[in-house]
C-alpha cells in the first residue's frame, strides 16, 4: 500500500485525491487520522482550506461507513460547528453509521440550532465546489431532516422540536422533507429493527475513550500569567490538582472558546460552593501567545466570569510552546501565528501536573469536570494516607528489628535501664522477634512491589541492604545503625517516588 | 498693458465659464442617474414585510443579466436590508447566497465589488479562493488588489499573509500597499515590519499611522517607546506628533508622568504648533499631570 503523503507542498486537490484514494482502498483509519486537527494538511492553510479538506474527508469516511472510531468527529461537527459544509457533510456521514441511536437525536436537533441563522447551499458534487445558482446543492438543513428521517423513531424524543422548526423562517423549499422526518419519527418502530439500539440515556459522551495519559515535557515550559508573572510549568502546576482549558481570544467559534472561558467561570463557583478553591485550581491557557497578551487574556477571561488570582490564572506561554503542544497533542493548527482550526479540549491534571483525565470534541458539563478532579484529589490523599502508614509501619518493624533484645537477659537489662518499674514485669517473649522480622520482610516486599508502578529501584535496594544489615546485626555484627538508617531512607525514597504512567493517544 | 489685462481677464472668465459648464454637466448627469436609480428602485417593488415572494423576486431581478444594472443593484440593496429587518431572511439565505457567488463574476464590476464585499464580510470560502485567486493570477483577478486585500482582511483566518507581506515590498501602487499593511495588522509575526515602518521618517505619515495602530495591537510597550521617541524629536512630522500624543494619552502607563524629558517637550508642544497638535498636548498633560 502506498504511503500516505503528507508534504505540505500538496494543493488542496491533490489531497482530496489521496483521500479518494484511501477511501477507494477503505483505509478507514488513515482517513481518521487525517481528521486529527494537528495533522501536517492543515499547517498554513486557511481555515476555509481546512473546512473544505475535513468535509472532503468526512464524507469519504462516509462512503466507507463511519464507525465507533470516527462517530465522534461526525458527532463533534453536529455539536459544534457552524460552517455549513462541515455540519452538511457530518449530517451525511451520520447516515452511513451501522445503526440508529437514539443518542444522537440530541445531537442532530442541538445542529438543527445551530445552523439555522448560517444554512448555506453546499455541494458535494466534487472536492472545492460550491454552490452558484438557487435551488441546486444540499443544505445542512435539508441533510439534517434526511438523517432525522433514517432515525426514525429513534428521533422520538426530540419530536416536539423537530415540530417546532416549521415556521416563516424555515427554508421553504425543505417543508416537504420536513413532513417526512416529522412522519418517520412518529411512526411506530418495526418489531423487529436490526441493529436499532435504544440508549439509556441521551448522552453519548460515556461512549467516547476519555485517554489517560501521564505529561513528561522535554524541554522548560514558562508562562507569562494575566498579570505579566512569569511562572514554570511546575510552579504552576505542582501541588493540586488543576483544570485546564485551552482558549484563544480570536476564536469566531462562540460555541468553543468563549463558552469554555465562561464555563471555566462556573467551574470556579462550583468549586467554591463546594469548598475545593484552595485546593482545586483552574488554567486557561491560550493556542494564541503571540497575540493573546497578559491585558487581552485578562480582559477576556473577566468578561466571561472568570475570578482571577493565584490559583486561577489565564497563562500564555513564552518559552516551550512547541513542547507544550506536543505534550497535550493538542488539537490545533496555525495558518502563520493564527489559529485555523482547534477542538475543544478541557484536562484535568494531578498534583504533579500529569494528566488525569481529557474532555475533548463535544460540550463537556461542568459539574462532571468537577467530579473528575475531586476525584483525583481524593485518590492523592488516600495515597498520601496509605504511603505514610505503610512506609512508617515498614520502617517502625526494621526498627524495632534491629533493637529487640536477643535474649531474656538482654531483655531484662534493657527494661532496667530504661528504669521502668512497672515494665520490670513484662515477660521476655521469644515471639516478639519472629514477628518483628516479619515486619520488616512485609516492609521490604511492599517497596519492591512499589518498583512495578514506579519504575524507581533506588528505595527498593535501599530497604533491602537495611534489612540485610540489620539481620547481620543479629549475629553479632555491629551494622545494627546502619542498617536502620538505609532501611528508613530507603522507605522515604520509595513512598516519594512519583508514578510513571504509559503516554496514550489523544483520540 | 490695459490690453493685456482684458486678454488675462478673458481668459480666466472663459476658463472660469468651462469649468461651471463641467460642474452643472456632472450635476445634470449624477441627477438624471438618481432619478434613474430613483425608478429602479420603485420598479423593483420595495419588500413587503412577511411577504417571502418579494424576496425570491429581488433575488431574482439581481441574477437577471438582462435588466438594467441600477435596477440590480436595486434588488441588491433592498436584500441587503431585509437581511437585517426581515425575520423571514434566514428562509431565503442559502438562495441569496448563492445568487451573490453568482454575481461575484458579474461582467460589471461594481456588482462584482458589491457582491464580493457581503460574502467576504460573511467569511465565505468561494469569494476567498476567487479573491485569492486573482492576486496569485492578476488575469484572473475579479477586483483590483487593493480591494481584494481589504474584503480578505475580514477574516484573520485567511492564508493571505504572504501575499501581504510581499506587496508591503513591492506593491503594484500605494493603496494596495496600505490595504497589505492593514492585513498584516492582525499577524503577531509582522510587528519587526510595523516597528521598522514606524521609524522610518521616508514612509508617508498614514503608513506610519497604520504601522502605529498595528504595533498598539500587537507590541504595546514597543508603540509607547516609539511613540516617545517621536515626541521628543522635534524634526518629525506635525501628524506623527499628533498620533503619539494620541497613543499615550489613551493607552500610555502611568509613569510617563515621572518622565521630565518628555513632559517638558510636550509642555512647549501645548504653547506651540498647529492647533490639532496643542489640544493634544493639552489632553496628554491633563491626564499625566494629574496624576503627580
């Protein structure tokens, strides 16, 4: 099979030909990754180039049957988009998926709105045709209705306001189509649909692979902040976890950057309501630094109800921003230092500033964003809690190892020493010692079992050349110390140690 | 020498008699071209509110090449409006977009302007691509560059800037030169060319002007130590002094006041100079001064 060329020197046709190609082929999963927003087609094109690629190949993923795979670039355009040809083609291409779902009637209904003020007349005749005479080409609107009525009556929930679109205003020309879909969706369903799924909730975001993935930047990342402080990466991030939106203030997209700037605000009162602002903090950072300076970001962000202090800033980056984006793989490309085309994209990030959790493509709730970063807030402390037990238990067990008398006489000495009247009575037990050693290897075997997670094996052969001095102490050899210092050096490293998570594609 | 004056006098009487016939002329003619417009206006049946039909007939009348131009652009300009007015429009957005990419190949070119400027307005990707288009290939150009630079300037998401950039080196005239400089003005990248444009004392004061609104946008603190320099040199050019006090009184820090050097030289500005310039030194003093 021929490699997919990706030299930016390509004109907008001969890409389209490629796609046509990968299509013919069906090499499903060539044409997907041509959808990423980051891939080298959309470097210094216009973003009108972009939309006419991305439409291209939306519908040449149609012509070979979207699936789960794809299902939310198509429904990411319903969701979202403005631009008649893409909401248009996403409209056709959620037609080829292998069955209906009810789930995506809110999505259909939620483009219906949104298109209504832009419904253009668009063709799909060949790649970069548009439209010239009234009355020839589709519509998103009239691709809408044609998808409305392969739903079916798995479009019943949103009857009412497929109903509702009838009106002076509505495209006169499409009232046909519109009976149509109001029709199939009411009829009754056929007992027997192949395929035809019933969701059990109207959301589809549980269905989309939400990447986990850990942030290892190769190179310093500085921000310059809202108020012109230069902060690091870590400086920023370390110590809490954070939620983080990407932003530009010259996006023309009202559902995307500045519903995510004004839902980052929410965010911030949810957080308050729920006493986690201090130990909770929210970034926006900007895909624009080179225009989106401290005063602009500012401006911007207190417009759209942001609270901005320490632990809420908008950051630009003036350092690390190529290390930055590869980092997030985030999802944007440039024509010169302007955007021309990003998703959505929301993270939740640890205390040690790694990715815990991504929100991309479709609208995210502010409440569910919350939730994650509680809990990853509660998972650092109950990790924090059990680290500190186990590590202390561990060391306390090598301890006592190292200090237990050998014998009964020793034992008596000890207690007269330690002048206590009343212990002078304690029985010397011969069991106390079995179970110490069983400490200490429980000790020993639990920061080796670390290692598995952490990749770090300095602690691990620390405890361990503790415990074996210690048990050298115990035929006569003074290393009794020493053994007891590495074993609770070796048990801070290893509790200290961070977790080092596989990095996994951004879908 | 009596006769000499009579014959001076003839002549600047017959030459003063040319030039009103030449006046009353282009009166007569803007007149007759009114009250054309005028009966195009009413033969193309104004839009009756909620009356959808009367839109598809001006969409119509405008893709009809065989009625007079004034009565298209008639048809056009009562489009325009309802665009606005009618809450019906959006019925009839697609077919009114689709006659505007139609007429953007008009072989008038006013219409071809026309049209072009509300789909470039509109963002729209054919009138881009056409617009782009003919500045790659002039003989394929719809619009002079000047104009095809400027309806291109309305989305700072076109690949335009490299052609900017090199008619900002060698523009075909002035204006399109000024309209490249105007695109450029959204390009964080461009602010070396605004920074050098501003200091050069050869380039006309509107390009130094244009450059100066760029850099506020894009360079801020480099605007405010240009705009300083200009002040206090005193060889600059009268409208450059006025542009910088402009700058510097609207968005100059607070601690320009602390600048002697400076609030001395536009001390002696506000007792001299054209009067535009005065009022402005006044205004900068207003707002430095009264913050010592």
């Amino acid at each position: 099979m021929p490699p997919v060329e990706t030299n930016r020197a390509l004109t907008e046709e001969e890409i389209a030909a490629q796609v046509d190609s990968l299509a013919a082929d069906l090499r499903h999963s060539e044409l997907a990754a041509m959808l990423r927003e980051d891939h080298p087609f959309y470097e210094q094109r216009s973003a009108a180039a972009v939309v006419r690629l991305r439409g291209w190949i939306l519908l040449a993923l149609a012509r070979a049957g979207i699936t789960d795979d794809t299902l939310h670039f198509v429904l990411e355009e319903l969701d979202n988009g403005l631009d008649p040809y893409l909401v248009a083609a996403a409209a056709r291409a959620l037609r080829s998926y292998p069955a209906a779902n009810s789930a995506f009637a809110p999505f259909v209904i939620r483009a219906l709105g949104n298109i209504r003020g832009h419904n253009e007349p668009v063709s799909f005749a060949a790649y970069g045709d548009y439209v010239l005479a009234p009355g020839t080409g589709t519509s998103p609107i009239g691709e809408l209705l044609e998808t409305l009525i392969w739903m079916a009556s798995a479009a019943r929930a949103v009857l009412a306001e497929v109903r509702a679109l009838r009106g002076p205003a509505f495209p006169g020309r499409l009232n046909g189509r519109l009976d149509s879909a109001i029709q199939a969706i009411a009829a009754d369903p056929p007992e027997s649909a192949p395929g035809m799924q019933e969701a059990a909730c109207c959301d589809l975001r549980g269905m989309l692979p939400w990447a986990q993935h850990s942030l290892h930047p190769d190179q310093k990342v500085i921000f310059e902040d809202d108020h012109g402080s230069r902060l690091g990466f870590e400086d920023v991030f370390r110590g809490h976890p954070t939620i983080v939106v990407f932003f530009y203030t010259r996006c023309d997209n009202p559902l995307k950057c500045t519903l995510s700037i004004s839902k980052l605000g929410r965010v911030q009162k949810l957080l308050q309501e729920r006493g986690l602002a201090d130990r909770i903090h929210t970034a926006a950072i900007t895909y624009d630094p080179a225009f989106d300076l401290p005063a602009r970001m500012r401006s911007y962000g207190e417009r759209r109800g942001l609270s901005l202090d320490t632990g809420n800033r908008m950051l630009r980056t003036v350092e690390g921003t190529a290390s930055l984006r590869r980092h997030f793989k985030l999802g944007v490309n440039f024509v010169e230092s302007v955007v021309n085309r990003h998703r959505i994209e929301a993270y939740v990030l640890d205390a040690k500033g790694r990715i815990a959790y991504s929100f991309g493509r479709l609208q995210w709730e502010e409440a569910d964003v919350v939730d994650r970063a509680v809990e990853v807030l509660d998972s650092a402390d109950a990790r924090g809690k059990s680290g500190s037990a186990g590590t202390a238990f561990g060391a306390m067990a090598s301890i006592g190892l190292a200090v237990f008398p050998k014998c009964p006489v020793c034992w008596a000495a000890y207690l007269s020493m330690l002048g206590v009247a009343g212990l002078q009575h304690i029985p010397y037990a011969p069991w106390i010692e079995p179970l110490l050693a069983a400490g200490a290897l429980v000790n020993l075997a639990s920061v080796w079992l670390r290692t598995r997670t952490t990749h770090r094996m300095t602690g691990a052969w620390m405890v361990t050349a503790g415990v074996a001095l210690i048990g050298l102490s115990r035929f006569g050899w003074v290393t009794s110390g020493l053994g007891v210092a590495a074993t609770l050096a070796g048990s801070l490293v290893s509790a200290l140690s961070t977790e080092s998570r596989p990095y996994s594609t951004v879908p | 020498m009596a006769k000499k004056r009579t014959s001076k006098t003839k002549s600047a009487v017959k030459s003063a008699v040319k030039k009103s016939a030449a006046v009353a002329k282009s009166a007569r003619s803007k007149s007759r071209a009114s009250a054309r417009i005028m009966a195009a206006l009413n033969a193309a049946q104004p839009v009756t509110p909620g009356k959808p039909g009367d839109l598809e007939h001006m969409i119509d009348v405008l893709r009809d090449k065989e009625k007079p131009i004034e009565v298209r652009f008639a048809a056009l300009q009562s489009l325009g409006a309802a665009a606005f007015s009618e809450p019906d429009f959006p019925s009839i957005q697609g077919d009114y977009t689709a006659a505007l990419r139609e007429v953007a190949t008009d072989a008038d070119s006013e219409m071809r302007r026309r049209a072009l400027g509300i789909l470039a307005r509109g963002k729209d990707g054919f009138a881009q691509k056409k617009l782009m288009d003919g500045l790659k290939n002039p003989d394929q150009a719809l619009l002079p560059p000047e104009k095809a630079l400027q309806l291109l300037g309305n989305d700072i998401h076109s690949d335009a800037y490299p052609i900017a950039r090199a008619m900002v080196k060698n523009a075909p005239n002035p204006t399109a030169r000024r309209e490249a400089l105007r695109l450029l003005a959204t390009d964080a990248a461009s602010a070396p060319t605004f920074e050098a444009i501003l200091q050069d004392k050869k380039e006309a004061p509107e390009i130094r002007q244009i450059s100066a609104a760029a850099l506020h946008s894009l360079k801020p603190e480099k605007l405010q130590e240009y705009a300083r320099d200009i002040l206090l040199d005193p060889s600059e050019h009268a409208d450059m002094h006025q542009t910088s006090l402009t700058a510097l009184t609207q968005f100059g820090d607070a601690e320009l006041g602390d600048d002697k050097k400076l609030m001395n030289r536009v001390n002696r500005m506000s007792a001299s100079g054209s009067a535009t310039v005065k009022s402005s030194a006044r205004q900068f003093l207003g707002k430095y001064k009264a913050k010592e």
